[in-house]
C-alpha cells in the first residue's frame, strides 16, 4: 500500500508559495516585490494570521543535524576558506612537488584569495601549496624547456624556497596574484606542504 | 508606450530549452508568454511596462497569482522542473536584459536546474490526535497515573491546584513525545529524499485535519523515482493509531533553488 500525493491545494497555499518562496533576485536591473507593500499586501497579512506555528524543542536540534549535514555534503567539494576570505582568481593547475625519491607534477585547482594562494585537491581533500600572501617575496615567470617545447612556468618565492606552477593560463594568474598582493590582509604563520 | 513607460519583462521561471519558443496569450491579464534561450535554458517571460504589479483589489490580486502559477504548470509540463520565480520579479529592459542576466549567470542557473531536474518539491505534513498521546503517555508512567488517581479523591480546591499540575506535566511530555516522533519520521523520509526542509510556518492545511496536532511539517525535494517509496513510508506512518499524514505534491521547486549571488 502506499499513499498517492494529493494535488489538494488550497489557494492560501499557491498564494504562499508565489509570494513568500520562489526565487527573488536582487539586482539593480529588476523590480521585485521584497518588502515592498505592493499587491501582496493585503493578501500576507492574511496569510500571517492563519499561520500555524509548531512547537520545536528536539525538531529543531533535528532539523539543525540536518542542514549542517548537508552544508558539510557541500563544503566537502569546496576548499576551506576563512571567514572573510575571498576567492580573487581560481584556475587548474600543477605544483612541482619534490621530497625524496618522488618528484612529480602534483595536479588540483589554484585559488587566489585576499588572504592565500593555494593548491586544492578534491579528492582526497587536501591543499597540497598553501601561503598567505605576506609571506611572497616575489612573483617571477619562466621557461622550462618539455618535449622539446617551451613551457610557462610561474615562479614563487616563500621563505627562501621556490614553488613551481603551471596552470593553462601563466600570464592571467601572475596578474591575478600580483593584484592579490597590492593589497594583503593579515599576518599570519604560514603552513607550508613539502614543495620545491 | 510613452517616454516616461519604461520597457519590462515580467519573469515567471528559468527552464531547460534551448530554442525559443511561445506558450501563447496564459500570462498575467492574458499577456503573450514566450522564452527567452540563452544557450541550453531560457527565461519564461511576457512583455511589460516596467512598473510593479499593484492593486487594491484583493480579488484582482488573487487572479494574477493564480495566472503566475498556471504558467509555472504549463512550463513544467512542457520543459521539466523548472526555476519558479516569485510573484512580481520584472527585469528593466527588454529580451536583451534578460539575456544579460541569463548569460551573467548561466553556470549558477544551469546548476540549479540540474540539481532539480527530475525532481519536484513535496508537502509532508503529520498530524496526530492529541488526546491519545496525551493518554499514552499518563499512562505509561506510574507516578502520573498514580498523581492521577489521587487527584480523583481529593478535595475539589486541592484537586483543581494539582489537575494543573499534572496537566502542565503532561503538556511537556506531549512536545517532548512529539518532537522525538517527529524527527524519527524526519530521519525515514530523508533516506528517501534528497533534500529536506522543515517548514517553520503553515499557511493552510485542509478541513479534515483540523482539531488535530501538527507535530510536523517537511518540505522535500523528490526524485521522480523515489515518490513511490516516499508515499509507502507515509502510509505507514498514516496507519498508526492517532496518526495521519497530509502528502501533497508535486509543486515545482519553490523552496529548494536559491540564486545567491545574482
């Protein structure tokens, strides 16, 4: 047995829809309804008095699990950023990852932010390059010669050591990081991985 | 139109299609609805003066909302789940604005079409009979039946003092006894739904229902597939003793697509 989904709506029910959800956009090309007491007036002031309110104790302890469970389903695929923090520029790329015996290209996607730049993987979830912009003593490009063919290369300098990237686009990154470090934010300690 | 007219297209939702294309004269005041393709999707909108809907006709009012919400059903039928925009959203310009803002915002959009597609927003609501609960729960704890049969024999002035008491008693156990049931069916229904909401406020529910105790209100975002084993789950919840369930739906996605950042 199971149970079929009516299609009983009331009309308060449409009405509460179309005025109180569905998408509003906030943007200086539209006119909308938010806050503004135009038709909708009459009619959510009407709904407002025949609304009824639950009581929450545990619901909302439930309810609480579940939203920052699926705010975690959402994080997972979206690098960690610190509040306040600001994607300025983000690219795929590449960092030359040397220690010991393995030295490879280590692929992930580059940010730029008004506080970092670093290398995120997705899977598993790891920044692979990571430092705050303070601690860049300078940008450089360069030329690396592969099969036989130049290849661009940014440069950076952290700390005395040199962090090799490549991304499709060497030119529009070094902008962005050189825009980046007009303007640092804060001091920190930076972490770094086992790069260069 | 005169100068001081400004052109405007009033939004009704953003849909998968890539080609344009008209649903005829369905819109507010039997206006000309028609897509505007950007790529793979388009805005549903008609043509008009860039002033916001505004009435005092209450009436009046109410068939403008009802017009918006037949062409979300149309579009539905015809392009899938959909974007449903709220009442009154009306872009300054003309097609080439809502171009703009189409193509400004064409990954974010496109996203959430994707994430509903195939899908479709559900009502569920659990009501239950709250005397019966309420009895449940004297008597299965001994000391409140105990209190209980007390109070039978005492005097009337005493008596009315600890009816209170163990009325107020009784009274928390019920939010305690329902809030564990309802987030016990929460868990159920969200093995079956990919996305769950609790709906803080209900507008209106049906006759039939009133008198209850709405312990219970979810708003689910359903796969197609899924509303079959979604509807089983209710049933057995509706079957318990003292319980019943409201299951409503499909509605196009109202409270599951959010345009941050537009």
């Amino acid at each position: 047995m199971k149970m079929k989904p009516e299609r009983d709506y009331g009309l308060v029910d449409i009405l509460d829809r179309l005025l109180n959800k569905g998408v509003i956009l906030n943007a200086d090309l539209i006119i909308t309804v938010a806050g503004v007491p135009l038709i909708g007036l009459s009619l959510k002031a009407a709904l407002a008095s025949i609304e009824t309110m639950l009581d929450y104790g545990m619901l909302e302890a439930w309810d609480r699990e579940t939203r920052n469970w699926y705010k975690n389903q959402l994080m997972e695929r979206r690098p960690r950023l610190a509040e306040d923090e600001v994607i300025l520029y983000k690219t795929f790329g590449y960092i030359w990852y040397n220690q010991g015996l393995i030295s490879s290209w280590r692929p992930g996607f580059w940010y730029v932010t008004n506080e970092r730049i670093f290398l995120w993987r997705r899977e598993p979830d790891e920044d692979l390059f990571e430092t705050y912009l303070e601690r860049i003593a300078s940008v450089k490009t360069g030329t690396e010669i592969e099969f036989g063919k130049d290849r661009e290369e940014l440069n950076l300098e952290v700390e005395g050591r040199v962090a090799r990237i490549r991304s499709s686009d060497v030119p529009a990154f070094e902008d962005a990081i050189r825009k980046a470090l007009f303007n640092p934010r804060h001091q920190r300690e930076p972490e770094l991985g086992s790069w260069g | 139109m005169n100068e001081a007219m400004k052109e405007g297209r009033y939004i009704y939702s953003v849909v998968s299609s890539a080609v344009e294309s008209e649903l005829g004269d369905v819109g507010i005041g039997e206006s000309r609805v028609y897509l505007v393709p950007c790529g793979e999707i388009a805005a549903v909108v008609h043509s008009c003066v860039a002033e916001p809907y505004v009435t005092k006709d209450e009436e009046k009012a109410k068939e403008w909302v009802l017009e918006h919400s037949y062409v979300i059903d149309l579009a539905t039928d015809r392009f899938g789940t959909l974007i449903p925009f709220s009442f009154g959203v009306i872009f300054i310009g003309d097609d080439d604005s809502v171009r703009f803002w189409l193509e400004e915002n064409y990954d974010l959009l496109k996203e959430e079409l994707e994430k509903v597609r195939g899908r479709s927003e559900y009502t569920v609501q659990i009501f239950c009979d709250e005397d019966l609960i309420k009895e449940k729960i004297v008597t299965s704890d001994p000391e409140l039946l105990k209190l209980r049969d007390e109070i039978e024999k005492m005097p009337k002035g005493t008596a009315y003092i600890y009816q209170k008491k163990l009325g107020l008693k009784v009274k928390e156990e019920l939010i305690k006894e329902t809030n564990r049931l309802a987030g016990e069916f929460g868990v159920y229904i969200e093995e079956l739904v990919d996305e769950v909401k609790i709906e803080k406020k209900v507008s209106w529910i049906p006759d039939k229902y009133k008198g209850m105790m709405m312990i219970a209100a979810f708003l689910c975002l359903v796969s197609d597939g899924n509303v079959d084993a979604l509807g089983n789950l209710l049933d057995g919840i509706d079957k318990r003793e003292g319980f019943s369930v409201r299951f409503s739906g499909p509605w196009a996605p109202f409270s599951f697509v959010q345009l941050k950042g537009t």
